[in-house]
C-alpha cells in the first residue's frame, strides 16, 4: 500500500496523528483519508470516506480531535469512538465550490474557516454557527477566488485568518479587521508564538511576521518554493516547503538537517505539527520528529 501524506497533528510526546491518501485509491475513490495514529512507536489506522483539509488539535487531552473534511464534514475522534458532525448543510455552506480549508481551537471552542471567507464557530456538539459577517462574500458577489486558506488563535490575537491576494483579517471583540497586507500572494500558513507575534506563510517563498496593522516581509533570500507549513517549537519559529524545513533566525532561515531517508535521500518535507515537546515533519512520502530540533527521527510507515 503506497500512500502519500497530506497532513500532521500532534496532541502530546507520544501521540501524533497522520494524515494520508491511499494512492491506489486517489483516482477512483478521492474522497477519503487514511488516518495514521502514531504511539508507542507504532502505527494504528483509521479509514475515513471523507477527505480532511485539517487536523485540529486541543490542547488539553481530554476534548476530542477533529478531522476537519473540505466540504464541511467533522469527524470527532477520542472517547472511545467516533462522531461526525455536519458544520453547514445549508444551501450557504461548504460545497465543492466552496471548500473549507482550515480549523483550529481556541480553548473549548472550535473554530473552521474556508473559501468566499466563511468561517464557522463550535459551539457546542454539533452546533456550529456561522461568524462571518463582514467578511463573507456570497456568490452574486464574487467574480473571482477570494477566501481563507489558514487559521490561528489566541487569548491576546483573537482569530486570524489569512488567504487569497495576501488578505489578512482578525477577529477581536466580534468585529472583523482587514490588516494592512505587504503582500498580494497566496497566504498558506499561520501560527501565533508565544510571544504575541504572528508569522505567516505563503507562495513564492512569502514569510510575514508582525501584528494587529504592523506587519512586514522577511526578506530571507533562502528559498522561492510556496511555503506549506509554520510552528513554533522550542523558543523557535520553523517553517517548511518542497525545498526544506527551516529555523527563522533574526530574518534569515536556517536550513535545517533532518538526516536521510532509508535510500540515503533527504526526507520530503512540506508540513509541520509541534508542542512542548516534539515537532513532527512531514513530507508527501516521510515523516520526521524531533525532540529539541537538532536530532531528528524518521519514522517507517506502514506498508
């Protein structure tokens, strides 16, 4: 069984979670996703018939990991058995012209975000409302692809979304701030550190760190390659594309090295998953973790 990776959440030091295609399947049978649970250094699968865009992850062990699929299904997993939730059946929601394409928690809360800029709140199970006025554009007023493509949170930010023609808005006390963007490419990424800073990713190598109307590019010079993945781990922003995993130093990017796969290449790389203690790499055909970001580990996956 060849599979290709799409996707990585880590919830502690010992339990990851893997997200996949099963390539054989991938023509004939698109929707799906192949759930890889990492712990105790061995493999247990799950196979889902819908695709997943994200894997939310809480970060306290007891409330439920969420497979978020493209058009709107949530697969609740944890508590000895599965749930699936619809997030918007409604003529308005998800559709396959208007995917979902990002969640994230924010303490019990839920949140997903996706094309024409919806963007959903969790409020209890299997109660999502829509929280996107001011931002949403319905279909007689869209006469080109606009939307969110990522999503982060916290306490002192509030939401953050990103998206199409380098849009960046906020969500603070319920009012929706469009940011001042330095750019007008494709944002992918976002993450907020902990010292109240976001750091966004996107094509063409774009990386922005900054806050609330005070952003700016980081002219790294390190690689042009769209980038897909962004943590923070260990005092530490790290970011990855096709070309590498990097460490963000001042305004440069390290290259980091992840070692070499069983054949003696370099791993793929493109997504990352972090907390307290690990961050996971993860490439369409490897994946890689590491306790303090100089010794890292491949992982075999499951044949």
């Amino acid at each position: 069984m060849d599979l290709t990776l799409t996707g990585v959440g880590v919830r502690n030091r010992d339990e990851v979670f893997l997200t996949a295609i099963v390539d054989e399947y991938a023509d004939e049978h698109p929707d799906h996703c192949l759930v890889l649970r990492y712990q105790g250094g061995a493999f247990r699968q799950l196979l889902l018939d819908h695709a997943v865009c994200a894997v939310a992850v809480p970060r306290g062990d007891a409330a439920r990991i969420c497979f978020v699929g493209p058009h709107g299904e949530a697969t609740f997993a944890g508590g000895g058995g599965l749930a699936l939730e619809m997030v918007d059946a409604s003529d308005r929601g998800p559709s396959a012209m208007v995917l979902l394409r990002d969640a994230t928690w924010l303490g019990d809360t839920l949140y997903a975000c996706g094309m024409a800029r919806m963007v959903y709140e969790r409020r209890a199970s299997d109660t999502w409302a829509r929280i996107d006025d001011g931002v949403f554009v319905p279909r007689e007023q869209r006469d080109a692809a606009v939307g969110f493509h990522a999503m982060a949170a916290s306490p002192g930010l509030g939401l953050v979304c990103v998206g199409q023609y380098g849009e960046i808005w906020s969500l603070r006390e319920g009012l929706w701030l469009r940011e001042d963007s330095p750019t007008n490419v494709v944002l992918t990424g976002v993450c907020i550190t902990t010292a109240g800073n976001a750091v966004i990713v996107g094509m063409s190598g774009v990386l922005i760190v900054g806050t609330h109307q005070d952003w700016r590019v980081i002219e790294h010079g390190a690689t042009t390659a769209d980038f897909w993945g962004v943590v923070e781990f260990a005092g530490h922003v790290y970011v990855s594309n096709y070309d590498g995993l990097f460490r963000l130093q001042g305004d440069k990017l390290e290259k980091i090295e992840i070692g070499t796969t069983s054949e003696g290449a370099a791993p793929s790389t493109a997504y990352l998953a972090a907390n307290a203690d690990v961050i996971w790499s993860v490439g369409h055909k490897d994946a890689v973790y590491s306790h303090d970001g100089t010794v890292w580990n491949a992982v075999e996956l499951p044949g």
